[in-house]
C-alpha cells in the first residue's frame, strides 16, 4: 500500500463530527437552537452550548470570529433588536438563522 493510499484511508476512517470546522459547528448550534424554540442566541450563548455538546472550552474571541465569518457568509444575520443574554444580563444584538438555512441544515 502506498502513501496516498493509507492517507485516504485514514481520512475516510474519521467521522463528520471530526471533519466539521468551529463554523460548522456553531452554526448547527444556532440551527438546533431555532429549530428547538430559541429565536436567537448571543456569543455567551453560543459558547456555553459549544463547550457542553463538545466537552471542551472555547474562546468567546473565537466564537466571535467564528460567528462574524458565517454572518459574512451569508449564513447567519445579526439581529437589529437587543435583548438581554441569558448568560451574562448585558443587552446584546443576538444572532439568527436565516429561515431558509434552517431547514436547508440538519
């Protein structure tokens, strides 16, 4: 067997949820979360989430980041209506889903 070969292999031998980048994974936060009831979420929100379903921490810089690229993409929207994070209190313009992505995912 040759080393493009066994590569392959080892590729193909991981699984989705190890192939899916931070984005990919909070914006299927923010999908479950609407699709379960939540209008929105806020970045602590987000991260609280992410660090229970994948049982390790996350920079709230990185969710940031993150969460500012998918809004780029097209594929999240901030709200223009704040409301209080459920994590911290503080007003916060929360980020959704834009209705056609939520049933397009999952």
């Amino acid at each position: 067997m040759n080393t493009h070969q066994t590569s392959a292999q080892a590729f193909s031998s991981l699984g989705n949820m190890v192939l899916k980048t931070e984005a990919d994974k909070i914006l299927d936060i923010c999908v479950g979360a609407q699709r379960n009831g939540a209008h929105d979420m806020s970045g602590r929100e987000i991260q609280q989430r992410y660090e229970f379903l994948y049982g390790r921490r996350i920079d709230s810089g990185t969710v940031s980041a993150r969460v500012n690229a998918l809004i780029l993409a097209g594929r999240l929207k901030r709200s223009s209506i704040a409301r209080a994070c459920s994590v911290t209190g503080r007003d916060i313009y929360p980020v959704l889903v834009l209705m056609a992505q939520t049933r397009l995912v999952g």
